[in-house]
C-alpha cells in the first residue's frame, strides 16, 4: 500500500523528511547494480520484475 503525499503531510514525519532520510538512494543504486551483475535466470520475482521496467524505462512501483 503507498500513501499519497497529502496523506505524509498529515502524519509525524512530512514527506521531504520521508523522501530525504527514510529513502536511501544509495539503496536504489546497489540494487541496479546487482541486477546489472546478477545473472537474470537468478532473479528474485521482483529482481525480474525490476529487471523488466529499466529496460523498457517505466517506473516500476512495488
């Protein structure tokens, strides 16, 4: 389930504070890197799933 921004913003934590320090981008950048090195016929169900919205570039909410 994700929550609009609107929603973040009614709760203790604003959503810049969620975006800045709740979400690593490092996190986001290891995991491409392991799908770029990973062998895909060994990929998780949402390591394929991943896989398969960066080739095709779409935004790929889990």
């Amino acid at each position: 389930m994700s929550l609009n921004r609107s929603a973040f913003d009614n709760k203790s934590v604003t959503f810049e504070h969620h975006i800045k320090r709740e979400h690593n981008m490092w996190n986001y950048i290891y995991f491409f890197v392991l799908l770029k090195y990973k062998e895909p016929t060994e990929y998780t169900g949402a390591e394929c799933y991943v896989s398969k919205c960066l080739k095709v570039k779409i935004f790929c909410p889990l």
